[in-house]
C-alpha cells in the first residue's frame, strides 16, 4: 500500500537524517553543548585517578549526575583519546542502541516490523524535542538505553535470574541518572502483581543493589557524593507552569497522534490482544499476553496483559520526566525517557488498531488501515525539523582556534567560567564549570555554599588569572573590582554559538587593573 511506503519512509528518514548529525557532531572540535566541556573535563578527573565528588572550589565543582557515564567515557577515552569525540561517541552508539531496542520491544510484542520501524523513527524524530541531546556529551542516551533495557529483560525474562538481570541494569541506570528509582517502582509493583515470586526478587534485589551502590559510593567520597547527586537537586525551586505545560506543551503539542495511540493500547479490551490474530502475529514472543501464569491468581492474570506492563512502564518514565521539568533547570533532555515510552506506545497503539479492525469488513477494514497510516503520517509532519539547525558551521571551528591562540597567549592562568575546557584545550588548566558553581549558589548551599562562594571572590580580587573571558554577569561585580576590559573576543556576532542548549560564548575579555587602579583591596575576613 502507498501509505505504507510513505509512512515507512518517514521513519526511515528521521532514523537516516539523526545517524548523518551525529556523525557531523562527532566530527566537531568544539562544543555542541555548552556544560559539553565541563562533562570532558569530569571524565580527565577519572583517567587521572581523581575523586568526582569533592567540597566544591573554585577549582572543581561536581555536576550533579552520577558517575557511571563518566567512567564509561574514560574507558572509550583510553583508547580513542580523551575528548568531544569519544564522550560524544558513548551518547551516539548508546543512542543507536535504545532506537534499536524500540523498534526490537515493539516487534516483540506484535511480530510487524513495519509498526516496529515507525516506533523506531518517531523516537528518531524526537531528536529535537529534546533539545538536541540525544549525541552529545550527556548522560542521557545512555540512561535510555539502560532503561530500555531494564524494561526488555523485565517483560520478556522468565526466570528469577531475569529478574536479577533487570535489577541490575536498573542499578547501573540510577548509577547514571537518579531518576531511575522513579522508574523502578512501578516496574516493581507491576511483576509483584503478575509474578509474585519473580517480582519480590526483582524488587529486593533492585532495592539491595541501589542502596548498597549509593551507601559505597557516599563512603568513597566522604559524604560528597550523597549531597551532589541527591541532596543538592532536591533543593531546587519548582517551576509551577510545568505541572501543566509538561503535558500540553511537551507531549501533547508535538506528540499528539503518539499519545492518543498510546491511551488506545492502553485501555482497549484486553481480548483484542488475545485473539488468534494478534497472537498469530508474534510467534517469536514465547512471553505474550496469553501466557499462562505458573503461580498466578486469577487477578494476577488480568493484569498479565502486555498494555498493563506498558502503562506501568509508561507511569514510571513518563512520572520521571516530569519530575525532571518540575525542578529549574530541567531542560528537555529529562523527556528522553518519555519519548522513549510513548515512542513503544505509538508501534504498539498501531498495531492493536489495526488488529481490532481485523474482523471488520474488507473495505471497512481497509479504511481503518489508511486513516491510521494518515495518523502516522500526521505524527511524522509534526515531528518534522530543519537538520541544518543542528549542524556547526566551518566558520564556528576557525572561531574556536582563533579563541584557543587569544588564551595561549596569556600569560599565568585563565578562567573562563562557562566554558573551562578551552582553557585545557590551549594547554592551561580548567576551573569549575559555571553551571556547577551556579547549583549551589543558587539555592541554599549551607556551608559549601559560602565557602564557595568565598572561594571564588578570593580567587577574582586577589588577581589569581592572568585573564578572565566572561559571557554573562557571572560575578561581575567583584571582576569590575579587580579587572578592566580589554576588548571582546569576537567580532562577527555570529560564530561559535552552541547549536544547541544555553545559548552563550564567550565575549569579553578581562585583564588585571594597574595596581594603581585596583578596586578595594580584599576584606578580611
């Protein structure tokens, strides 16, 4: 059918069309991103055999993700060369990986690779929904695909070691990001339902797992790692349109066709899933809706229904990206595992109409088909995006060398707040990373938080760099105090902008003041 071919080319497309800018991406010597750099310079931290999580300074500050990204990355960095290109690499595989495994779940389940591949391209399609996160030197790919993964092995695995296996890998994704643990327990609650005893041993393993990786690692780095990674995110303020925008303006504006798919499968009759058909149609899915329970009860059985999996699953992904935009900062990247579920739904709502329609008549049957085709068609057109948008410009990498030349050529060290890895890249050291040092000044950081910030207005007035390349109002009081502009760092307005993320770069550059024109001497203190 014309349709199909249309639709499946669309999937094909946006699949193609993410695979070509990660390519590009992977190429590129400069940030696409601009925390991008600070993430690389937490991976050196690793290779050199340096703690993550440490009392903040004005040397390092921790971001507040946990470790595991940064030590796979390490590991891609001992072979390829630490970098953009091998922490970008880790995102661009993992990435590939989770769409891979999409498109796998939702042929599982229906044994229709066509649905399997539209599930495929609209996650694909996603890319800028979430801001264009997906390749870049973030932690978030490779959380999907622990996910995704996690997800696999606790639908179709059978046996207790399953369980075990999906515990873990739910571990190494809350060993990634935190926000696994929201995920875990509707996960939880669903196979204590269906499988009890299967269930209590993925729960109590998971749960053993968590705490005792969390309990380890807070003792390793002496506290650190517990208010980094758990304490510090909670005391950001909520940002109260989201309890609203998150649904509307987030899902529901550019994922609509997604998200009625998804209600459909979801609260269907369950006997439409059972029929010879459906069935019939996935003979590799040895798990299915129709299995029989071993230990089961009747009420057990009810909820053996792939759709009660998925709203479960969906609960937990959907809950934990809009956990994420609830708190400032959350940018659109924490939607990833959302996109992810409703992405599954949309195969799996595709294919559960189409078996509905089954016994209808031929030509009603056939109406059914086309006008979800169109359906696909419709998601596929709203998910539609400028490729160019994402991709840096040749005259972006000679604005970056002419920016590394400007800070080889001071002399002692520089500080560049929001964008410490250049000064790496020229041959001097990196300091804490602008967005770091802003989660806690932001918020109230007790202790650390003063001494931080002491730290850091220390460092400025007593004139410790040779030079500061600023680009916001980042302590601009107390560099005024101390420094005195020499000029701006670009003069075309349009180089070197991150195509993505927060849109800033460096643009002035500051030197000490003459000690005849210095500001107030530092106070005691």
């Amino acid at each position: 059918m014309f349709l199909r071919v249309v639709v499946a080319l669309a999937a094909a497309g946006a699949i193609g069309t993410y695979l070509v800018l990660g390519i590009i991406h992977l190429r590129f010597p400069f940030e696409i991103e601009w925390m991008e750099g600070g993430l690389v310079d937490e991976v050196r931290r690793v290779l050199a055999g340096q703690k993550l999580y440490v009392k903040p300074t004005v040397e390092y500050v921790p971001f507040l993700y946990a470790p595991l990204y940064f030590y796979v990355a390490a590991a891609f960095s001992k072979v390829l060369g630490v970098g953009f290109f091998s922490a970008r690499l880790v995102s661009y595989l993992a990435s590939i990986a989770g769409i891979a495994l999409i498109a796998r779940i939702v042929h599982r389940e229906t044994g229709g690779k066509h649905v399997a591949l539209l599930a495929a391209g609209v996650y694909a399609a996603a890319y800028p929904l979430s801001a264009g996160f997906f390749d870049i030197a973030r932690v978030d790919s490779l959380f999907v695909l622990l996910l995704l993964a996690a997800l696999y092995v606790a639908r179709f695995g059978r046996s207790t070691s399953s369980a075990v296996a999906a515990a873990a890998l739910f571990t190494l994704a809350l060993l990634t990001k935190q926000s696994a643990s929201v995920i875990f327990v509707p996960v939880a609650a669903y196979l204590v339902l269906t499988e009890w005893r299967r269930g209590l041993v993925f729960a109590a393993s998971g749960a053993a797992m968590m705490v005792g990786s969390v309990v380890v690692l807070d003792r390793i780095h002496d506290g650190w790692f517990w208010w980094f990674v758990f304490w510090l995110p909670r005391q950001h303020p909520w940002v109260e349109r989201m309890w609203v925008d998150f649904w509307l303006e987030d899902l529901m504006r550019p994922l609509s066709v997604s998200c009625l798919l998804a209600l459909f499968y979801v609260m269907v009759d369950r006997r439409v899933f059972t029929s010879g058909d459906a069935r019939a149609a996935a003979p590799g899915d040895a798990r299915g809706d129709a299995e029989p329970a071993a230990h089961g009860s009747a009420f057990a059985l009810s909820f053996r229904s792939g759709r009660y999996f998925y709203l479960f699953a969906a609960a937990g992904m959907l809950g934990a990206s809009w956990a994420g935009r609830l708190h400032a900062g959350g940018w659109p990247n924490v939607i990833m595992p959302g996109f992810a579920i409703l992405a599954i739904l949309f195969g799996l709502g595709v294919h559960a109409a189409i078996v509905a329609a089954a016994e209808l008549s031929a030509p009603r049957r056939h109406r059914v088909e086309a006008f979800l085709l169109v359906l696909a068609a419709v998601q596929f057109a709203c998910l539609a995006y400028d490729p160019s948008r994402y991709a840096p410009k040749p005259l972006d990498a000679k604005a970056g060398e002419h920016l590394l030349d400007k800070i080889r050529k001071v002399e002692g060290e520089v500080f560049i707040p929001a964008h410490g890895h250049l000064a790496t890249l020229a041959g001097k050291r990196s300091y804490a990373h602008e967005m770091a040092i802003a989660d806690i000044l932001g918020i109230k950081g007790g202790p650390a938080g003063a001494e931080l910030r002491a730290d850091i207005e220390k460092a400025i007035l007593q004139k410790r760099f040779g030079a500061i390349f600023s680009d916001t109002d980042f302590f601009k009081k107390e560099i005024q105090q101390a420094y005195r502009q020499e000029g701006k760092v670009f003069e075309d307005k349009k180089v070197f902008w991150p195509v993505t993320g927060f849109r800033v770069r460096p643009e002035r550059i500051y030197v000490p003041k003459s000690s005849g024109s210095a500001g107030p001497s530092l106070p005691r203190r």
